[in-house]
C-alpha cells in the first residue's frame, strides 16, 4: 500500500490516485492541472494554502486505503 507523506509530490498523488483530486479541490487548491501545483509537495501545497498537512495526510491515505491503491 502506498502511503503519503508532507514529502509526496501532489502529481504522483494524483497520478496514483487521482480519486484524491476532489478532497484538494475542496481545500482550495483548485489549479492541480497547473505544472506548480503538480511539482509542490503536500507541505508545501498545505503551507500556501493555510492548511494543516497531518490532518490533509490523514484523509489523503484513507481515501488512498480505501481504494486500494497500490
């Protein structure tokens, strides 16, 4: 199983799961397409937009887990 970390590139999250890309959406990273968001890591993504990296961390692998990425 895959599992992500403030490290993870938010592009080889989507790549990997793109299911996710609703939950960055709704938290306001609404340019995933864009390449400065793809090449961002989840802390940094989480630090331009105010928002706290475990708990985005947390929903991220479990929506991951639950679709059986792997």
């Amino acid at each position: 199983m895959v599992t992500i970390t403030k490290e993870t590139i938010i592009g080889d999250i989507l790549d990997i799961a793109p299911q996710t890309a609703p939950l960055f959406m709704a938290i306001g990273m609404h340019c995933l397409g864009c390449p400065a968001s793809r090449g961002e890591t989840v802390e940094e993504a989480c630090m331009v937009h105010g928002i706290d990296p475990e708990e985005l961390l947390e929903e991220l692998n479990k929506q991951i887990a639950a679709g059986d990425v792997q």
